[in-house]
C-alpha cells in the first residue's frame, strides 16, 4: 500500500475536500479554485498519480486501489473528525457506463461508485459531488446508481439530481454532457447551478454569454505541420502522421468537415462495403466558432473521434486539448504522449468542477470558510488559457 503525504497532519477548518479517483486533478484545481482546502486524494494509476502530485504536493495521496483503503486512516492523517469534512469527491471511472464500451462482460469498476458509501458512512461529509457519464443513468448498470441513491438517503441525505448537464452551458470550450448528482446532509436538496452560457442566438434572447469556442481556446497558440512542436511548450507538440493520413486531411474541408469527403480509394477499410457506417466523427475536424465535441482517452488521434484541427492538417496537440478541459498552461503533466493524452482526456473540466464548488461553498454551514471572499465564479479557471 503506498501513500504519497504531502499534508501537515492537523489541519485548519474551513472548506476541505477529499477528491476519490482523482486523476491528473482537474476537480481538486477547480476547488482550490474556489477557496477549498484539498487535504487527500485516491488514484491508482501511477503516471496520473504523479501529475497529481506534481501539481499539488500539499495533498496526501493514497496511491492504490479505493478499496484498499480504510477512511479512517485516510481522517486520522488529514486530522479530521467525523462531520468536518465539506465535500467528498467522487468521480469514479466512467468506461464501464459509457456507450462507447461495446464489451457484454462484465467490468469490475462498476461497483467502484458504491465505495463512497464507506467514506460517507466514517466521515459524514457535508457534502458529495458525483459526476459520471450519462450512460449510468440510462444504461444496463442503472441499478447500481439507484441503489447509491439509496444508501445515501439512509444516511440522512438529500439528493439533488442526478441530472444531465453540459460543460457547454458553463464556459468549457467544449460539448461535454455528463451525469451530476450532489448530495447533502440534513436532507437538503441543493439547486444546481443555473447555467452562464448558451448558443449565439439564444445568449442574445436571454441574456446568457454566448458558448466559448475552439477559436478562443486556442487563441496565441503557434500553428504546427505533423510532427512539429512549439520549443517554448512542451504540451504543443503535433503528433507525426502517415502520409495517407496527410493525405486525407488534405481532403475533409476545414472548420468541421469530416469522413464523408473522402474519395473511394482513401475511406477507412473498416467503413468499405458496410454503407459507410461506423463512428462518423473519425477524422473530423473541429468546428472554429462552436465549442468542441467531447474529448476522450484518443483525442489527440485521428482515429478516435472528430479530433483534427479545424484548419491545420493534423490532429489536436495535449496543449490543445488541455485548454478544452479548461487547464491552465502551467499545469503539468507527468508521462508519455499517449498517457498524457488519456490523462487530460480522462479529466473532469477545471471549471465544471469550479462551478459546482461555488455551490457548495455558497451552501456550506462553514461560515469562516464563505466568509472569504473570492469573487465570481472563475470563467477562466486560474490563469485559464482562455482569452478575450
């Protein structure tokens, strides 16, 4: 069992988090963000565990298994009693809910949501933040939710949710739509946030800002051919591509074209003689002036969705898709290009989680810890590389 500490033992009250499946760490920034005191975190994958810890050496990590460890070890080294924790983080692994696992066997991971039942039953958290992917709610493993809903409920606490929302609507430069559920002690239902952004015409109906676009999110950055790289940024870096891809490329129109512009003799062999089906964002670019489509653990590869740029022939650089999910330029990452890939990919959106932070933090009983001021909301997540 290996636990990485980089916390004081005794802490101060005020607003704390302990963040399950942690990742690389967008959900601890976005709160820290927000004015919360990370005090521990649980990863089991090593290469995320170390960008985490690169990024917040403060933070007590548990790196191994959620089920290995015991949330009264996890209080004693943070200093916590029950009920003086504010939030419990839980974004479990969301591969064996999404639609695009195609796999009839049954994964192991499934379960892994229900162990913040344990952590909520020794700490007695304020607070819980769920975030999932749709398909929890709709899919095969529905029972599995439903019976967390349960347990929460027997524990005192009002669910708010779970409801589907998009990061879209919040400012992420990115279409992410993705299952919230929050939960409060005392039976308390908290409302979710409204949302702050919206298409062009219906911000202008309503008031709304209009939804931040790939334009914005890569604005300053220098433009690459394949296998080039940005010398003053390590996370810039084009990946280098076959000449049949290039040559595709040179095809599909820009700012949103995709597959479908092909000629006969360049279609994917996987799309020929089967109607030209299959996952019709392969090889598409993205659109300049709309959010991007989701990123996932491949979005820095043609082959793996709709990830080419909108107007250079090549797929988007980490640098590129770490400012879709929202983080800052001097957030590092540990690993090789591919895992680097999969880790940003894998993330929840800085500012999603700064969203529902505020909630909690306009909510919280902790009155030392809303009386600090940090202003609105953070439409730029830090020093967001968002600009204009």
């Amino acid at each position: 069992m290996k636990i990485c500490s980089g916390g004081e033992g005794s802490m101060k009250k005020g607003l704390t988090v302990i963040d399950l499946f942690s990742g690389s760490g967008g959900v601890t920034l976005g709160f820290k963000n927000r004015g919360f005191r990370v005090l521990a975190a649980v990863e089991i994958d090593p290469v995320a565990a170390e960008t985490y810890r690169l990024n917040h050496p403060e933070v007590i990590l548990f790196e191994r298994d959620v089920r290995t460890v015991d949330p009264s070890e996890m209080m004693d080294g943070c200093g916590l009693r029950p009920g003086e924790l504010t939030v419990l983080s839980v974004c479990a692994p969301c591969q064996p809910f999404s639609v695009q696992n195609r796999s009839k066997k049954e994964d192991p991971r499934v379960t892994l949501i229900l162990e913040a039942l344990r952590f909520v039953r020794s700490m007695k958290p304020e607070f819980v933040f769920f975030e999932n992917v749709p398909g929890l709610y709709r899919g095969r493993y529905r029972d599995v939710l439903e019976e967390l809903i349960r347990g929460l409920e027997y524990e005192g606490y009002g669910i708010s949710g779970p409801k589907v929302v998009d990061a879209a609507d919040y400012g992420v430069p990115q279409f992410r739509k993705r299952l919230i559920m929050l939960a409060a002690s005392g039976g308390r239902v908290l409302p979710f946030p409204e949302p702050t952004h919206a298409s062009p015409e219906t911000a202008r109906q309503t008031g709304k800002k209009p939804w931040r676009t790939v334009r914005e999110a890569f604005r300053g950055l220098p433009p690459l051919r394949s296998g080039e790289k940005d010398e003053n940024d390590l996370l810039h870096r084009a990946r280098k591509h076959r000449p049949v891809a290039l040559e595709r490329l040179k095809y599909i129109p820009k700012d949103g074209g995709n597959r479908h512009s092909l000629p006969s003799h360049l279609q994917l062999s996987c799309h020929v003689g089967n109607g030209n089906l299959g996952f019709h964002d392969v090889y598409g670019r993205m659109e300049c002036d709309r959010p991007s489509n989701t990123l996932t653990t491949g979005c820095t590869n043609l082959t793996k969705g709709r990830f080419a740029h909108p107007e250079q022939d090549r797929a988007i650089t980490p640098r590129e898709a770490a400012r879709l999910q929202t983080f800052p330029d001097d957030y590092r990452f540990a690993g090789s290009y591919e895992q680097i890939s999969a880790q940003i990919g894998n993330a929840v959106p800085v500012l999603l989680a700064e969203v529902f932070a505020q909630t909690f933090r306009e909510h919280s009983n902790d009155r030392s810890g809303r009386s600090e001021s940090c202003g609105e909301a953070n439409e730029y997540a830090g020093s967001m590389a968002l600009r204009g």
